[in-house]
C-alpha cells in the first residue's frame, strides 16, 4: 500500500516549494514529469531495505512523512529535474537541506540502491558511490586538493564519520563512528577506527558482511 498517493506527494511538493520558493506555473510539467521518474526511482530502492517502516507487513510503504524516505525521494527528485529545469532543481534541493538537515546536491551520483539513517548534518561529495551504501548522522564525504573518493559496494559510514580525498573504500566496509580517513586505501572487508594517518583496520568477517540494512 501506499500511506500517501502519487497525486497527494505531487500537492505535498508544489505547496512546500511554494512555501518556501516560487514554482511557476510554466514549471509544472516538468515538475509532474519528474515526479513519476522519481517515485519510480524511489520504489525501485526501498525494496531492498530491511527496515521496518518502509514495509507493511509484505507490501512496500511510500511514506513522505519518513524523513529518511522523503530525502531519498527528493534527492531523486532533484537529480532527475535537473535534466530539465537546473533552477527548480535548486529549489528541489534546497527543500531537502530545509526539511531533512541533509545535503544531498543533485549533481552527485548517488547510486540507485541506498540508505541514510538519521542523516541530518551529513553532506555527501562529488564522490563515486556503489550500491547498498549507507550514511548517518553528521557524515562528510568531500575533496581534498581536487580528488574525491571511490566507494565500492556495500559500504557503511556510521555517525560522524569522515572520508576524504583520494580515498578507495573497500566493498563491504565500515568507517566506524568518529573515524577520519583521508587519502588512505581502505582494503575490503575492513572495519577502520581511528584518524588518518594512523588509522585501525580490522577484519570484517564473514558473518557480519550482511547487516540489517539491506534485502538481497
């Protein structure tokens, strides 16, 4: 089921624009076009999130009351207008950082599949992000000197947590809270502590590779 109708979320976004913004009438089609990409978008992710508040009981919840869900959905939104409209995407983005605390610009190649926790205070950079990445509270992932990291699939950044420069994050990885890692090769399986350059990584073994998040 759906708590909220395409057609509500649609009067929903117009209005907390229109609050805040302008939304020009010669803005709707684009906005409504978007719209569906997004919520296509949107679906297409929380169908692999094990949480229970996108789910009811087997059904898919799309929930703009969520905070979590509806900063996906507007980064998606965001992401998928600028295509058309760069100025509304502006708006669209901004709304995200008013409403949800997160900084999440459409230009950033977030992948299709993941998840934020909590986000509020984090501010993801122009990085290159796999599937099934997850993010927390005040989390940064930025540049340093001009080059940005790569993270490969599976990876979590737990609260505070920061990455920058020129940085590969091994698959299925955790920054643990706090950490700081800065132009340093993460190897996979890996759980980083600590501040670079005098990080500590261990072992992620096995039978934590599948944490709580996801649906596989």
């Amino acid at each position: 089921m759906e708590y909220t109708t395409r057609d509500q979320i649609s009067i929903l976004v117009k209005k907390q624009i229109n609050n805040l913004f302008i939304l020009n009438e010669s803005e709707l089609s684009d906005l409504e076009n978007a719209i569906d990409i997004a919520l296509k978008r949107s679906k297409e992710n929380f169908k692999h999130h094990n949480n229970k508040y996108f789910w009811d009981n087997d059904e898919l919840v799309i929930n703009p009351y969520h905070s979590g869900q509806y900063a996906i959905f507007l980064y998606y939104l965001s992401n998928t207008i600028q295509l058309f409209n760069n100025s509304l995407a502006d708006r669209i983005y901004y709304l995200n950082k008013v409403l949800n605390g997160v900084d999440l610009f459409y230009e950033i190649d977030l992948p299709e599949i993941f998840f934020l926790e909590h986000p509020v205070g984090s501010v993801m950079g122009r990085a290159k992000y796999s599937n099934y990445f997850s993010f927390s509270q005040n989390c940064t992932v930025g540049n340093n000197k001009g080059y940005y990291p790569t993270f490969e699939e599976n990876v979590t950044l737990l609260s505070g947590s920061k990455v920058i420069g020129k940085c590969i994050i091994g698959e299925n990885s955790i920054i643990s809270a706090n950490s700081y890692v800065k132009d340093t090769n993460i190897p996979k399986n890996s759980i980083v502590f600590g501040s670079s350059p005098n990080l500590v990584i261990k072992e992620r073994k096995p039978e934590v590779y599948s944490d709580n998040y996801w649906i596989k």
